[in-house]
C-alpha cells in the first residue's frame, strides 16, 4: 500500500474521544534502518562498555540478523551472545550512554516514513508503543527520543550492584513480544481489534495477528509470504532523517471534516515527493 493510502486508513479509523488503541512498532529495520546494537557500538566502545574485539563479536552476530532478517534460531543466537558481551555492564552507564548518544548514532538511521506514521498515529489519538529485543536501558531513551508513550525491551538480570549477570529474564522476541504487548494493551484499556503493528521480521507474526490492523515493513522473506497470503499491508520505508532536522510534521489534528482530510492528503503527498527527490 501507498503510504499516502495508509496515512488516509489511519485517519479514517478513528480519532481522539474514539475507541482506546495503540501503535506497536518494532526498533530495528521498522523505525531504525539498522540495528540499535549496531548504531550504538561507537559510543559503547568509547564509554568502555565494549572492547573493538567485543564490537566485532556483535556485528558478527548480528550479521546473518542484517542480511537475512530473523528467525527463531537466529534470534536465540543473538540473545545468548548479547546477553555474554552485557556482562558486568552497569545498567545505569548503559542507558545513560544511549541518551547521550541519540543525535550522534540514532538520529540519522530513522526512517523518514516511520517518523510520519507514529505522528499520524499519535495525531489520531492513539498511544504509540516501541517494542524491541534490545534490552530496555537501550530501547526507552530511543522510545523517548522518537516521542512514543510507551517502550518495551528485554529485561536483561542485574546483581546487587546494578550490573548485567548476563542473563536474560524476558527476551522480548516472538510470542513473548507478543504477550508483552497484550499485556500493556490490557492494563491500558486499548482494544487490540483497533490497534496496529509494524515490523520487518516474521518473528513478529504473533504481535501482528494479534492486532486488527498489521503492516509489514521491509519485510523479510517469511513475512512477506504471510503477509501476502493474509492480505496485510507491505510498506517499504527507505528514506532517513534525522528526528530533531525533521521537515515540519506531515500529519494534521484529525478535525472529522473533508478539509482536514483534504489538508493532511496534500502534506502527505507533498512529503512523498520530497522523499523521492532525494
């Protein structure tokens, strides 16, 4: 679907005073156009947190996650590996180096299209949640920056001290991802028949049954072939801006009115048009 189309069926779905729902987004290849681990390795390194010889490690694990997306055996690779190189970090330095390095490491891999959809969501009056498999220290300064309501990570074990043992007590991936999900929108009130999800990897494929409204974003091979036999919404986001730099917002206050409608058309496709010149 054209995201101008997409941007229409959000606002016709309902607005504020309606029906309580959320937006669910992915991190990594939905809103990032890498991996968090990834973008922030840099940083890491310089806070001490990793070594370069750790920093390789990563990559090296997060390569076949990069070029071929995710799947169940990939994905407990990943949380075995990250959950060796975390230990014995402080959970307090790592989410206070992830705030610091927002604008250097974050702010340039955000894709413009996703940017647009959470404020149309949000615009719509509904609360926009970030989910991830990173770790939480990780996932709710980027959830901040990207002015989402809500985040959800992995919770990574911590000692007496404040640092990783290098255990993982919720890997929030796949169904458990899901369930993580329901449970927020069951303390929240929010309807999952009117909420949405967006992600890249068919690992998700129980957060995106879960919900009335599914979209696959740059999907990997698996979730392309489930989302075209369920008829979901295939979006291709390509374009990165950075948050703070951003061009004025291409959503506008749903008012219920044709004019409102009309305005928010015109902005999308302008925005479109300007994705395309770049």
């Amino acid at each position: 679907m054209e995201l101008l189309e997409q941007g229409d069926a959000i606002r016709r779905a309902g607005g504020p005073g309606g029906i309580a729902a959320a937006a669910f987004f992915d991190l990594d290849k939905t809103v990032l156009s890498t991996s968090s681990t990834v973008a922030l390795r840099e940083p890491l390194m310089r806070a001490g947190l990793v070594t370069r010889r750790d920093a390789a490690i990563g990559m090296l694990i997060h390569l076949p996650y990069l070029l071929h997306g995710a799947d169940e055996a990939r994905m407990e690779h990943m949380k075995e590996g990250l959950g060796e190189l975390a230990r014995g970090w402080d959970a307090q330095v790592l989410e206070s180096t992830v705030r610091e390095a927002l604008t250097q490491a974050i702010d340039p891999v955000c894709f413009t299209e996703a940017l647009d959809m959470i404020a149309l969501h949000k615009d719509a009056g509904r609360s926009v949640v970030i989910a991830s498999a990173s770790v939480q220290e990780m996932v709710r300064p980027i959830a901040e920056l990207l002015g989402a309501d809500f985040s959800i990570g992995s919770l990574a074990q911590t000692d007496g001290t404040g640092a990783f043992t290098g255990r993982i007590e919720r890997y929030n991936y796949g169904a458990a991802k899901a369930r993580a999900c329901l449970a927020l929108a069951e303390a929240q009130g929010w309807d999952p028949a009117h909420c949405y999800a967006y992600s890249d990897s068919v690992t998700d494929l129980p957060l995106l049954e879960a919900v009335g409204h599914p979209a696959a974003v740059n999907p990997d091979r698996e979730l392309r072939r489930a989302a075209e036999e369920r008829r979901w919404e295939v979006l291709s986001f390509s374009h990165t801006v950075r948050v703070r730099s951003k061009p004025a917002r291409i959503a506008v206050p749903v008012a219920g009115t044709a004019a409102a409608v009309g305005a928010a058309a015109f902005a999308l496709a302008r925005a479109r048009r300007a994705w395309k010149a770049r």
